[in-house]
C-alpha cells in the first residue's frame, strides 16, 4: 500500500517551532529532534488515526526518521527556500531563525508535542536512538546500513490500531478526494483523539 497521508510542511515547520521554542539557546540536536517528531506523529496516529506531519517513515540505521523532514534537515528538499527562513542547520544542531506560527496545529497536536518534549526531557540524541530501536515497526524493517519505508500498517499495528488500518486509509482517501472537488488545500483536519 501508497502512503495516503500528505506531508505538509508548513504545518510540519509549524510542529518543529513547538518542539524547539522551549529548548535551550531555541536549538536542539536534529537527531533528537527527529526521533521527537517521529514519536508525536506514532502516538498521534494511535490516538486519532492521523499522523502530525502526514510524512512518510523511513527505518535508518539509527532508529525511525520522518523521510521528508530528514531531506529538509539535510538540505535535499523543493521546500528548502521555506525551511531556511525559520531553520539553519549549524553542525549537529537545528536552530530558530525566525518565530513560526502554530495556526495550522491543533490544541491536541500543540499539546502531543509539548507532552512528547517534556516526557523525553533528559534523553540525549543517542538515548533516543536507543529507545527507537525498540519499536516494533523499526525491528520488523531494520535496514541494515540502508534505509527503507516503514509501511504504515506496520506501524498502525505496533500502536495497537491494526483493525483500524482499512478504515483510516478509506477516510484519508475521502478527505483527499472531497479537497481536490471543492478545491481546497490539502492540509489536515484539526483532530481530537478518538
């Protein structure tokens, strides 16, 4: 199966502020900082069927990544000229360049995030690693010294949602299609956990 998700990254940019408003110097290790997001969009899609980002997994040798966030991190994306207004990657870590909204985050993504940040608050880049590895989504497609997508059934069923995977396919799809009739932009509802 396709990912049926659109990754949006103006919202994206919007759920890295949240991430990075609170951290010392508004900078954070970018490994850290993947393996954050990647954990908000997992228990995003455990509690409401959606994801934040709508970004496709990736297994990596070093734990689960978001693979469009990572392109933008690594500079290698057609949305760079966007990302380079509020980021710049300096060494390891990623910092502000300039305040982002939150208007296309929900209270309960806003909230996901901060939860997310606080629950993993003293955790280094590498202790995040480690606790990625964990996963069962990331163990099932262990790349090796590669990479390769994590499909999305693999991770509905490490959440605990397995017998939802037809359903939130057929809703994303729904949505998808009731955008592009009444031409409306394609950015995510604003969702409570179900």
């Amino acid at each position: 199966m396709s990912h049926p998700f659109y990754f949006d990254v103006p919202k994206t940019i919007q759920a890295i502020g949240v991430l990075l408003r609170n951290s010392p110097g508004r900078r954070m290790n970018y490994l850290r900082l993947l393996k954050l997001l990647y954990i908000a969009d997992r228990e995003s899609l455990r509690e409401t069927g959606r994801p934040i980002t709508g970004d496709q997994a990736v297994a990596m040798p070093r734990g689960p990544v978001l693979s469009g966030v990572y392109n933008l991190v690594r500079g290698h994306h057609m949305q760079i000229p966007l990302w380079n207004t509020y980021f710049r990657c300096e060494k390891w870590d990623l910092e502000f360049r300039a305040e982002t909204e939150i208007g296309d985050l929900s209270k309960y993504e806003i909230e996901k995030l901060e939860s997310i940040t606080r629950q993993y608050d003293d955790r280094d880049e590498w202790e995040m690693v480690e606790e990625t590895h964990k996963f069962p989504e990331w163990k099932k497609n262990d790349p090796g010294d590669s990479s390769r997508p994590i499909p999305l059934e693999d991770i509905l069923d490490a959440v605990g949602r397995a017998h939802d995977i037809e359903a939130i396919i057929n809703d994303e799809k729904d949505r998808a299609t009731f955008d592009r009739i009444f031409n409306v932009p394609l950015t995510p509802r604003k969702e409570q956990p179900s």
